[in-house]
C-alpha cells in the first residue's frame, strides 16, 4: 500500500507553469558547501579560542588565580594594623573574613567612631536614601558570595572564563572591558592617594527623574549578571532561552544525553582547570602591576589582586562591581574636624552585617512558565523586559564605572533607552491583575488604581533579583 503518492515529473497540462524556466540541476559536488561551512565554522572557533587564551594570559601574568586563596589567608591576620574606618583594610575585611570575626571588627570600628567624635549625627540627605542604602547593601551582599571560595566558605565550582567555550564572542569582549576598568580603577586608586576626600556618599545625588531610574535598572541589572556567573547558565544571549519548550529540551538533553548537552553549551566541562600564571615575570604596565610608590601596601596589592581573580573567575559585572564599591574606601585616616555627613558615611559603613544567605546561585526565570495561562497571555512584555536587560548589560561593556562622569553618561544612556508605551503599559498591566484575581478566584475589580495595578503587577510578574531579605541574618544598616 502506498502511504504517500509521488510527485509528478513534470508540471500537469493546464499548469500556469509551463511556461516558466526549467529547473536547475544541482551537482552532487555542491554538497560539499556543508562541510566547508562547517569547516569555517572550526577555523572560527578555534581563532575565538586562541584570542581567549592570550587574553586570559594578560590577566595571568605575574598572578596565579590558583594559589590565591592561599595569599589572601596569609595577608588577613595584617590588615588589622593600623585599621580605621572607611580605609582600604576595612572593605577587604568586611569582604574576605569570616562571619563572625567581621561582625566583631565591625563593633570595634563602630566603637572606635564614638570615641573618636563623641558625637552620633545620622544623616538622611532625602527621601530616595532608603532606596541607596538598600542597593549599597545589596552589593556588599553580592560581593561577598562571589569572594566566597576565597574565605573557603562556598564548595560550589568556579566557572572560569576560559571555560565558557561555548561564547568565546562574549568572553573575549568581557575580558577586553575588565582591562579597562581595572586600568581606570587602579589611577584612580593613585589620584585617591595623592588626595584626601572626605566628600565621599553613598547616596546617588540624581533627583527623581528617568536618568535615576536608569542608573537604578543598570545597578539592578549589574547585580543580576554578577549572580547569573555563579552558574554555568549565567551568559545567555538568545531570545530562545525565552521559550518553555527550549527549557524543557535543555533539562532533558542534560539527563538523557549529556555528552551531547555539553557539546551544545548546555553543561559545564567536567573538569575545568584552574588558569595558571604565566611564565612571563610582571613587568611596569601590566594589569598585575601597581605603577606606585604604595605598592608594598598590603591593601592595595590584594584589591588589584582581587579585580584580577573577578575578571577571570566572575567576568565583567563582578569586577566592575568591586571597583565601583572599592572607590567609596580610601588609604587616608579621617581627619578629627570631619563633618557630620562624612562621619554619618562612616557610621553606615561600620554597621555592615553581611551574610550571603540572601543570594542564590541560580538564574532566575525569565517568567513564570507554571502559570501558562499568564505566560501566554502577554509574551511580548516579557520579551520586552528582556531585550530592556540585554540593553542595559551591554552597557557595563562601555562604561568603566557607574559612578563616574554620571551626568554626562547617563544623558546618552536615556536617550537610548527603550520607551514603552504608557497606555499599552497600563492596559497590560490591568489586564495581568484581571488575570491574576481570575485565577485566584476573585472578579477584578471595576476602578484600579493606576499605581496600586502597576505596582502589584510588577512585583507579581518580575520581582527584583537580588535585594535584602529581612529574614536572613543580613542587617544592611542600623537606622
């Protein structure tokens, strides 16, 4: 029995085509253009490769990111000399030590303030400081999980950037933009010793305005890409991942067939080696080398050792988040005639609490997939909230710092940012809350507050990625 009728040789008789051209008859040679493709594509891949490995040797040259836990051990028990607030000591402490001998250092600092100005003036510049201190918070959070395998704190692997072969593109980029910013931090680290500044705050001095709000999503954004190089699945860069179905095939090809996931990208090697330090010895202009007369200062050397060991171990958000961090300490002890903001800087410095109980090393998802019904209703505002991310994440690629130049960076950075609609924003956002009080079991109600239904729509269907869980031992700062 025939299943399925062969096609005719020729157009029928009454065809409209028989009067167009004659097909071409395609040789068997021209086959082989798949496996020249698939040449290139090796030749490619493996140029991308070679391009990783002799930039992950610029950051490997007079630095062995294997051996550096061991560093950090034997230059901890001397940072405590001579240690005052705000100082550079101070941040590595609050980074690299253990739970509870932080806390301790912390409650001396905090004592060490009342005695020193026998004052305790707490300044509040306006009312968006919350929002500031919680950020700030936050990254001390995030920064202390990414250091964790340093304290010997975090089993989980370390994925290093010569590993992700699956984006050398990215990676290369990536490690391209960590030498900027390491080279900017490090002369400003210079300027800051020449100089004493004790206008230092955490507080963004943005009025509300859309330029706040953008510097706001990029630190959020920051947070979210330091979290994601936790995990393996921490550089996705294609609206497939988006998809349900693309999810489900990832999972299963992982369990079914995982040599074959690996090969895709999808896992991790299953023994990444260490990157191990060049044989070339450092010399004046490389990354590893400090161009100062402080560079047997035991503080310095560990911070330019730290951004070092991010840029291979974490990739680029986690690196230009510790500079960024680092430019709020300085190596000067705060003068006795300190102003009462200055002072009130340091108060909130000293009354960090860190855990890391709070960050999670998995992504998150994209939207709910569970709930099909609100997947499907709406897909092109999640696809809109992440292509908003992508945007943003790129522009840790041209910016060596949040914090500098903000004015002038931040009026490009409006200008192209995405802007929605605000009517199609409110009508789907009210319809999202309809959606929701139907599945909860409840009638929508007639008049929404435009506020209240964008506000709860927000939090119900993309929650902040990485803020401060009042239920964890986390205590940001005393108020």
């Amino acid at each position: 029995m025939e299943l399925f009728k062969p096609c005719p040789t020729g157009p029928s008789e009454h065809s409209e085509e028989n009067d167009s051209a004659p097909a071409v008859d395609i040789p068997l040679s021209a086959y082989n253009g798949y496996r020249l493709l698939d040449e290139k594509g090796k030749a490619i891949n493996e140029t991308e490769k070679k391009r990783t490995e002799e930039l992950m040797q610029h950051f490997t040259k007079g630095f062995d990111p294997g051996s550096f836990p061991r560093e950090v051990m034997d230059g901890l028990p001397l940072l405590p000399d001579n240690l005052f607030p705000g100082s550079y000591a101070h941040l590595l402490i609050v980074l690299l030590e253990s739970y509870d001998k932080m806390q301790g250092i912390q409650a001396n600092l905090e004592s060490w303030l009342r005695e020193r100005y026998k004052r305790w003036a707490i300044t509040h510049p306006d009312n968006t400081s919350i929002t500031d201190e919680t950020f700030f918070g936050a990254e001390f959070e995030m920064l202390r999980k990414l250091f964790a395998p340093l304290r010997g704190e975090d089993s989980t692997r370390v994925y290093w950037m010569n590993s992700r072969y699956p984006h050398h593109v990215k990676v290369c980029q990536q490690l391209e933009a960590s030498v900027k910013v390491i080279e900017e931090f490090k002369q400003d680290i210079l300027r800051e010793i020449k100089s004493r500044d004790e206008r230092k705050t955490i507080y963004n001095p943005l009025p509300v305005s859309q330029a706040r709000a953008v510097m706001m999503s990029m630190r959020d954004i920051r947070l979210r890409a330091c979290r994601a190089s936790l995990s393996w699945d921490g550089f996705s860069d294609s609206d497939i991942e988006l998809t349900a179905f693309h999810q489900y095939y990832k999972n299963h090809l992982a369990k079914s067939n995982p040599a074959k996931a690996r090969a895709s990208g999808w896992l991790p090697p299953p023994f990444p080696k260490t990157p191990r330090a060049s044989a070339e010895e450092v010399e004046p202009g490389d990354l590893a080398h400090w161009p100062s007369e402080g560079s047997d200062n035991i503080s310095l050397n560990l911070m330019l050792r730290m951004a070092l060991w991010l840029s291979v171990a974490r990739g680029l958000a986690a690196v230009h988040l510790f500079c960024d961090i680092a430019r709020h300490f300085t190596i000067h002890k705060p003068s006795a005639r300190a102003n009462d903001n200055y002072i009130s800087y340091l108060q909130h410095l000293t009354q960090i609490r860190i855990s890391v109980d709070g960050v999670r090393s998995r992504r998150s998802t994209p939207f709910p997939y569970r709930d099909e019904t609100l997947s499907r209703y709406n897909p092109d505002y999640f696809d809109d909230v992440w292509r908003s991310d992508q945007n943003l994440t790129a522009d840790l690629v041209g910016n060596v710092s949040f914090y500098k130049g903000a004015d002038e960076k931040l009026k490009l950075l409006v200008a192209q940012s995405p802007r929605r609609s605000f009517r199609k924003e409110m009508r789907t956002l009210e319809q999202t809350i309809a959606i929701q009080g139907s599945l909860a079991g409840t009638s929508s109600p007639t008049r929404v507050c435009p506020r209240q239904s964008r506000i709860k729509a927000l939090e119900s269907t993309h929650p902040p990625a990485t803020y401060p869980n009042p239920s964890n031992k986390t205590k940001h700062f005393g108020r």
